[in-house]
C-alpha cells in the first residue's frame, strides 16, 4: 500500500504526528512519503503561514485569540464575507499540488493539518482524487475551525470520544469521527519502570521529580520557575528542557552552577529521550501542546500548564483541566503553589493517573495504522 502523509508547517506538532503515523506505517510494509503542501505550491507561502504562525502567537495573542474565535464560530462581518485566505491558496495551488499527488500514485492520503484537508478536499471537489481513500488528523484536544468545512475527506481521527459531541455539533456526521486518539511516537506506549529511567539519566528515582517543558522552541522562562520551585521546601530533583533556546539552557546552566540549595537542577537543550524524562518524572510543566499533551497522557504524567498559545492550546487546557487532568498555571494560582499543593496531596496525585489512564490513547498510532491498512 502507498500513503502520502500531508502536514503544513506551522510548530512542531503537526509533523511530529505525521512521522508517528508515517514510521508506524512503514514499520508495517507500507511505502509512505511525507509532504508539506506548501512547499510545492509556493516557498513564500510555506515561510509566510510557518513564520506568521511563530510571531503573531508569541507576539500578537489577542489579535491571534479573536482570529480563531472568530473562525472557529463561523466568523463575523467581513472574517466571513467570503472564502478565507488559505482556500483561495489552495484553490490557485490545487492544479499544481495535483500533478505532485499523481506522481506518488497514494491509495491513501493522510492529512495532519486542516491546511492539507481543505487542499484534499478541493481536489476531491475537482474530482482528482476519486479513487483515493482520506483521512484527516485533528492534532489538539478540540475541533479545529475548517474541518468541519472539509466533507470529502473521509475520515477524522480525534484525539478522545469525549469530543464527539463536540465534533457532531459542529457539523461533523458521526460515522466520519474515529476517535482513535492523537498519533505519537510507539515510545511513548512503552512500560519503562521509574527506576530504569532515572538509572538512564543518571539521577534518584526516590526524589519528587519535575519534568519542565518549554515547547519545541524553547520559549518558556525556565529560570523564574526554577526561582521560585528552589525555595518552596521540597527536595525537587528537576529536568530542565530548553529546547533550541540555547540563550536559555545557558542561563539554566548558570542557575544550577549558582544554586546551593537542596533541590537538583538538571539542564538539557534539545532532547530525544522525552518518553525517559517522562518515566522517571513525577509531573511535568509544560505548555499546552497537543503532542505534548498527548505524550504525557501515554505516560500517565500529571501535568501542570503555562503559558497557553491562544486558541487550540487554550482549548487543550480546557479540556484537560474540566476532564481533571491537570491544573492551569495562573497569577492567581502560581507554579509554586500548584508543585507545592500537588505534592502534598497524594490522594489527588493518584486520582488525576487514574483519571488520565481511562482517557488516554496510547495506542493510537498503532491503531490508525491498522485501520489505514484494512484498506490494502
């Protein structure tokens, strides 16, 4: 079976997912190529959406936070006068994007982003894709604005069947909804005992551990955190991931090195053992992302959230923090008080496992894989 996996560049997760379900994919005999979809319609573009993405959700959040409420509600006004942006991008580009699909010959295409659903969709419209099976990824714990708007793709994997509900309101038939949950790296799905990950990293499995996360760009402040986690009594041992931030896994390093306190300050920059870090962690402060989130429930990881990207992360920590699986990080309810609440109530601790355990997907890769192939 050939799949032809389609994701757009805009953060990390979206292609993530795509090499989860692609390697998983192959791994079973498949022959899979990923594409961005932009970079074969126009590199101006693909940099325009991925760089237009990392600044105005850094920089320009309320504006960032009305736009998606506005398309996630159907816009208003002139948000809805007509077709958006990216449909009249894809429909320029479809033609083009044509040619390059003919040339894989897929009998299944996979979408990881809404951009490259309604890119399918429009030429399932034009009648180029008759033949070729569909199947759509919603890769955050909501429904996206726009998918409802992609009928000719077949199929939508979402992340729980707590969101079904959700999904059908917006207009989604049911029997198009394959709950099946986020696809994510088979690591993630592996038992690998706390002590066996600490002896990995080299640290005591017996100290309360903190796995702090800043996003694949690092841009979390780690050092006001680890200000204010080192003085509230506890005996932390903690995992400080900065991503490619290499100006702050350098102030890390100079905070540790400073430090004489009874916690452990441990530094990384960019990692590839998240599943170990997460093994051996007892909770992990992370930013909302839904790979993020997704890897964490796969761990059974509680997770206390900062710093939501307005729209689809404020929409994760909706989901997680209604469902009881994690707390937000607010002025109101700051990281120290949250680590120190959490550790003192072990009854809570093992409530929110428990309740992440019955909601979690770990298996989901695997699962969508086998669904994809029944149609070889």
């Amino acid at each position: 079976m050939r799949v032809l996996i389609l994701s757009v560049t805009a953060g990390f997760g979206h292609h993530a997912t795509a090499k989860a379900i692609g390697d998983m994919l192959a791994s079973k005999d498949a022959e899979v190529h990923t594409l961005d979809v932009y970079a074969y319609i126009s590199n101006l573009v693909k940099a325009t959406i991925d760089k237009g993405y990392l600044f105005s959700s850094k920089h320009m959040q309320t504006l960032y936070r009305v736009i998606y409420q506005l398309a996630e509600n159907g816009g208003a006004g002139y948000f809805s006068a007509g077709p958006n942006i990216i449909t009249i991008i894809n429909a320029l580009g479809a033609s083009k994007f044509a040619k390059v699909i003919a040339g894989y010959a897929p009998d299944v295409i996979i979408c990881t982003h809404v951009f490259a659903a309604q890119m399918v969709d429009e030429l399932k419209k034009r009648k180029k894709l008759d033949d070729i099976k569909t199947v759509g990824i919603v890769t955050d714990y909501t429904l996206h604005p726009y998918w409802e708007d992609v009928p000719r793709v077949q199929y939508i994997v979402t992340a729980s069947e707590l969101l079904t509900f959700r999904c059908v309101k917006r207009g989604i038939p049911e029997e198009r909804i394959l709950p099946l949950g986020i696809p994510v790296h088979p690591k993630f799905n592996e038992a690998l005992p706390r002590e066996q990950a600490a002896q990995q990293l080299g640290i005591d499995p017996k100290r309360p551990t903190i796995l702090l996360m800043g996003g694949s760009m690092g841009y979390a402040d780690h050092v006001k955190t680890l200000e204010k986690l080192t003085v509230i009594g506890l005996p932390l041992q903690l995992l400080v991931v900065c991503g490619n931030n290499k100006k702050q896994f350098l102030r890390v390093e100079q905070f540790a090195s400073r430090y004489e306190g009874g916690c452990v300050v441990k530094p990384y920059g960019f990692v590839h053992n998240v599943e170990v870090m997460m093994s051996a962690s007892d909770c992990i402060v992370s930013k909302p992302g839904g790979l993020t989130v997704s890897e964490a429930l796969a761990k059974n990881l509680p997770m206390l959230l900062v710093d939501p990207i307005p729209g689809h992360e404020e929409r994760n920590v909706d989901f997680l923090v209604n469902n009881g699986m994690a707390a937000l990080i607010t002025k109101h309810f700051p990281i120290d008080e949250a680590v120190y609440e959490l550790f003192h109530n072990p009854v809570r601790l093992e409530t929110v496992r428990q309740t992440m355990k019955a909601v979690a997907h770990p298996d989901a890769t695997e699962k969508l894989a086998d669904f994809v192939l029944q149609w070889q």
